[in-house]
C-alpha cells in the first residue's frame, strides 16, 4: 500500500530527482500545486499569476520509509527560511511548501516543522496546507535530472548523497548495541560514500577525547577538553564547522594535508560522549549543508 504526499521545493527537477534517491519512495510527478486557474501551462505558472507553486506528488511505501523521514530530508534538502526563493530562482511559483492529502498526517508534518523550527532556531517559512489542485507539468519536466543529468539544479549535489547516506547507514547499525561496532561501520560508510580524507570518533575518557575508530591516517590518540576543533565542539556542545584549519586558533595538526574540518558532538541526555571529525584536503570543504545532514548521521549512531 501506498501513501502520497506533495512537496514545493523550489524547482522541481531537482527536488524530484531528491526524492527519488530514497528508498521506498515508488514513484514521483512534478507538477502545480495549490493555485488559481485550471490545468496551467508552465509557461502560464511561470509569470507567477496562477497562485501555484512548482511541486511533486511523492508516493512512498510507509512500510519502507516513513513519513518523517521524508519530511526532515526535505527540510534539510531546502532553505526553509527563505520566502518566495530557493538558489538562484526567484518568486511565489518557488516557494516551499508541504500539502497533504490526509487529514491524520497533519500531526506528523508539524512535529516535522517543529524539529526544523529548533535546529534553524527560527520557524520555518514553508506553507502547510491542505493540497487543493494538483496538475501535472508536461512530459519534458518529468524526471528531468535522469533525463538531463548536467541540467540545472539548485539543490546542493551533495544532499542527494547524504540522503542515500542517512538511511543506508540506518539499514547497516540496524539494533547493534555495541557503540564501537556502530561507530567503526559509520567511519567507514561515510568515508567510502562521501570520499573524505579523514573520518573518526573521539569519545571522552575523563578530561581529554581518546582516538575511537576511524577511517585515514594515522591521528591524534588524545585531545585536551576545549583544545583543537574536536576540544571545542566537546566545549560548547555544538557542531564547529572550520573552513581553513590553519586560521583556527588553537588547531592541533593531526595530518599536515588536512586544510578543512567538520566536527559534530554525539549528545546522550544533554551531555556529550563523543565526537565525530571529519577532515578534508581542501579548503572550505564543510558548509551548513554538511552540518545539518551530519547532526542527523550522529543521531543515528
């Protein structure tokens, strides 16, 4: 049995083609959701006078994927506090929204607003609503990004392989306990899906981080409570995102090729057992984007 839901992500070649990378999803249409005027052209959308918003119907397996699931990519996949805009494309037919066609979802759909709402620290400013219309768009906008593979898209490329990431890694933890097992099978998906340079835990041992399992050089065995980027992230409780490790105060050189760096704590009960660090050999290779998908790697392991 199959359930369906609509997503307004901006353009919807790309948000399509995001839905598609997940497991469970069976099928997608890009199309007008929510507007004035019967059976719009794209053309007609586009002068944004119909009142529609460019969206897809994603119907999924609940048995495979779950509702929430979908909702939390899709938050993390757009900019949910960016009214009327995502990327480079401007207007109403580009805003975001979710449009449910079932009334006992709505409680699942706000909690999801919520959680976007606490990480982002504002709310969200994505409509939900009921879907009143829905029209397909013309055969040339179905499954474009398969079709046209260097076409244009303003989702980051890298959120359709953390997406595939997050609930592989899912899959492969499945109920093992044992956090070193769960942490050196995370080391080494990340690593092999997302090409890293260095990918490793550090758990805390009293007033220093240890060296946990990994996937890279050889590293650092110990770090100082709030010394390096990893002793920050350990201080303050929160993920330090460092574009160039050579201008953060403090940095201590585990690898003389490392150039930028990631480092997400893992939170049990509001305290911090562990952290994840993750290194590259280029320079401003961390963003936002890596930061929110990694938060919700961490919560996982």
């Amino acid at each position: 049995m199959t359930r369906e839901i609509y997503f307004a992500g901006g353009c919807f070649w790309g948000t399509e083609h995001f839905f598609r990378k997940i497991d469970g999803v069976r099928d997608t249409v890009v199309g007008f959701a929510n507007g004035r005027t019967p059976d719009p052209t794209y053309e007609e959308v586009y002068t944004d006078a119909t009142g529609y918003a460019e969206a897809v119907r994603v119907c999924y397996d609940p048995a495979v994927v779950s509702l929430s699931f979908l909702l939390d990519g899709f938050f993390r996949m757009i900019d949910p506090l960016s009214l009327n805009r995502q990327g480079g494309d401007v207007g109403t037919r580009y805003r975001t929204g979710v449009y449910y066609v079932a009334e006992e979802d709505l409680p699942e759909i706000r909690a999801a607003f919520d959680r976007a709402g606490r990480r982002l620290g504002a709310a969200p400013v994505t409509e939900c609503e009921p879907l009143r219309c829905f029209f397909p768009a013309d055969g040339r906008h179905q499954k474009y990004l398969e079709v046209h593979p260097d076409g244009y898209c303003h989702v980051p490329l890298k959120a359709f392989r953390y997406v595939r990431l997050l609930q592989d890694l899912g899959y492969l933890l499945g109920d093992e306990t044992d956090e070193v097992a769960r942490q050196a099978n995370a080391a080494s998906l990340i690593r092999e899906r997302m090409g890293f340079f260095w990918v490793g835990f550090y758990r805390v041992d009293g007033d220093s981080l240890v060296l946990g399992p990994f996937q890279g050089t050889p590293a650092c065995q110990r770090i100082p409570f709030g010394k390096g980027v990893c002793g920050t992230a350990w201080a303050r409780g929160e993920t330090v995102v460092v574009p160039d490790v050579g201008q953060f105060p403090g940095h201590i050189a585990c690898s003389s090729v490392s150039r930028s760096e990631i480092v997400v704590p893992l939170l049990r009960d509001g305290a911090v057992t562990a952290v994840l660090d993750i290194d590259s050999t280029a320079i401003g290779e961390f963003d936002a984007i890596d930061a929110a998908w990694l938060e919700a790697l961490v919560n996982i392991i």
